[in-house]
C-alpha cells in the first residue's frame, strides 16, 4: 500500500493524467472541487461518469475502457463495493494507480491492482495530498506531518 510520505510524493510527481470516476458535474460536490484544484495544478483530468456529456471542459467517458488515451491515475469517487470492478479496468487500461478517495476502504481492489503491479492508494483525498506534499499548506499554518529541513525532491508544478 503506497500511503508514505515518499510513495504519496513520488505518485503525485510522476503520474499527470488523473481518470476521476464518478466525477460530478455538481460544483459543491467534494470530486468536483478536487479535480478542479487538480486540473488548476496542471494535471490533466479524464471525468468518468455515464450521466454527462463534459465536466470541467473535458469530454466525459462512460467508463475507463472507453478512454482512448493513457491514464496515469483512477481516482475513485465511487462506494467502497463499486471499488473492484473498477480496479479490474484500471489494470486492463494500464492505469499505473489506483487511488480511493476519502472513506473508501477497498482491499481487494487494492490487491488486485498490485498484484497487477499497480500503486494502490486507500482512504486518501488527492487534492489534500497534492496540497500537503506540494501546495505549501503548511505555510498558512496546517500540521501536514511532514517534519523536514530539505526542500522536496520532487516538485509537482
């Protein structure tokens, strides 16, 4: 399970194109803000979600198999139960992780993906990690837990 410091850092630096499953179109919704914070951070968002045609200025896809362009990262907004099936194309599609969002907890799809030698990320929010490890939210005062007298090796922007 890719949940240190190191691992957050190292996936958040090297992976720019973010497939967001069940992303809304809904502005107050918690994907909508975290894919817009993402894409305003020069990443490059794919909304997957059956119900829409566009989100964020980007075409919506049905599913992560109807993408016809690579995918670094599935960031799943979906329940922890819909999680499996979706770790199952992440591995079809050659996704490189498999990140669930706040509150999803799913072990199996975490198993699958790394069987499939995918980095699983479990119960985790992007645009906070992105923020801690990146955005300079410890200068404004926030405990990100991240104690260190050197700059960051990685630099995501």
């Amino acid at each position: 399970m890719a949940d240190d410091i190191p691992s957050l850092r190292r996936i958040l630096a090297e992976n720019h194109v973010i497939a967001v499953v069940g992303l809304s179109a809904d502005w107050f919704r918690p994907s909508y803000f975290a894919a817009k914070y993402m894409q305003a951070h020069h990443y490059r968002i794919i909304p997957v979600n059956p119900r829409y045609e566009q989100i964020l200025g980007e075409k919506c896809y049905k599913s992560l198999r109807d993408i016809p362009e690579k995918v670094d990262i599935v960031d799943c907004f979906r329940k922890t139960e819909d999680i499996e099936p979706i770790a199952r194309d992440a591995v079809a599609v050659g996704a490189k992780v498999l990140w669930q969002q706040l509150g999803v907890k799913n072990a199996e799809a975490a198993r699958v993906a790394e069987e499939a030698g995918l980095d699983a990320v479990m119960d985790r929010c992007v645009k906070i990690e992105h923020a801690r490890l990146f955005g300079g939210l410890n200068w404004v005062g926030v405990n990100t837990h991240v104690i260190s007298a050197k700059r960051p090796r990685y630099i995501a922007n």
